[in-house]
C-alpha cells in the first residue's frame, strides 16, 4: 500500500459523499489571503476590530492545534487565548507579506507546550475533532463512514506521540506541512519525515487489522 492510499484513508473520515445538494461557494484562497492581508495591515496600524477579525478566521485551528498538543480541552482554551494576546502584542513584529496563520500558530503551539510542560497532568487520548454532516448520507454510508473511523482512529492511537501529532495536523486538520511544523514547533524536514514514518507505521497496523478481520 502506498502513502497516496494511506492518505486516501485518513481523509475519508472527514468526506462526504456526493448527494447532489448544491454547495454554497467558498471563497478562494487567494481571497482569503486578500482580506487576510487588509486585516493584517490594519491590525499593525492599532485597528482592534480588524485583529478581532483576523483571529475568528483562525481560532478555531489555533484550538484545534492547542488540543492536539495538550490534550485538554480547558488548557487549549487557555493556550489559545494566551496565544492571541501574545500574537496583538507582537504584530508590530510580524513580516509583511508573510502568512500569518503559520506565524499564529507558531505562538499557539508554544503556549501550549509552556502550558503542557507546567501543568501536572497530560491527557492524549481523544483527538476527534471533525464529525461529518449526518443529514448528507444514507444510512450505508454513515455505517461505512463509521467503520472507516473506527479503524483509521485506533491505527493513528497506535502511533507514538510526535507521529500521531504531525498525522493529526496534517490530514485531521488541514493543515499545511509549514503550518503543521509551525504549530508543533519543529522545521519543516522534521514534519515531513515523521509524517513519512507515520505513513509505514498506519500502513502495517491497518493491514494487519485487515488480515484479521
């Protein structure tokens, strides 16, 4: 099994199936980058409104990438908020013309490994973080769907904590390979090589749940 089949599955979860109900269109990525930049702009310039802006475009993967790095959903909270007065704090020092969500989430994954590191407990066991749209499938399809979870899911709890991390980030949440490493605080060689072994280590572990079943 190749890694195109092993990335094939792990974004099966998170599909839908087609049904033939219209879409509501989604703005672009190069017009997400445009009002991401306008904000930015003013946001430097003292506009709290246009920061405020800039961080519900965001807050949700900054949580999500807390939660992985935590495992806490209190301490993710905090992380995130922490991490969003730091970055208000900062912006003077943000590039221009650089992606801000990679620099966000570089602060995000700092405060939650400061936050990791200090609190006495640790907890890594649920990462589910998207659950589809159940109105959209048959229920053959939500039973397949499930099954697909259950199996991918206990595979990815099976990998050693740095590789489920960069395996969460990167298919779980969408994340780019430079926002993956960002988040987690590691180069971007680093993500893509553990991404790499992740990749032989689910291929094995499903096919050997695929040999017994």
């Amino acid at each position: 099994m190749e890694n195109e089949a092993i990335e094939a599955k792990l974004t099966e979860p998170r599909g839908h199936p087609r049904s033939g109900r219209p879409r509501s269109a989604q703005p672009s990525s190069t017009e997400l980058q445009s009002v991401e930049s306008q904000l930015v702009d003013r946001a430097q310039r003292g506009d709290a409104r246009a920061f405020d802006d800039l961080i519900r475009l965001h807050q949700q993967v900054a949580f999500r990438v807390a939660y992985v790095i935590t495992g806490s959903v209190a301490a993710a909270e905090e992380s995130a908020q922490e991490a969003f007065v730091k970055a208000w704090r900062s912006l003077s020092r943000f590039r221009t013309g650089s992606a801000f969500r990679p620099w966000l989430l570089t602060i995000v994954g700092n405060e939650a490994k400061n936050h990791r590191r200090s609190s006495a407990r640790r907890v890594l066991r649920e990462h589910r973080v998207s659950v589809p749209d159940l109105d959209e499938r048959t229920p053959a399809d939500v039973a397949v769907t499930a099954d697909q979870q259950r199996r991918v899911w206990a595979a990815v709890d099976r990998l050693e904590e740095a590789e489920r991390q960069v395996v969460v980030c990167r298919y779980f949440l969408d994340l780019s390979e430079l926002e993956t490493a960002a988040g987690l605080g590691i180069p971007k060689g680093t993500a893509k090589s553990r991404l790499h072994r992740a990749h032989r280590r689910l291929e094995a572990l499903l096919e050997i749940e695929g040999a017994q079943a």
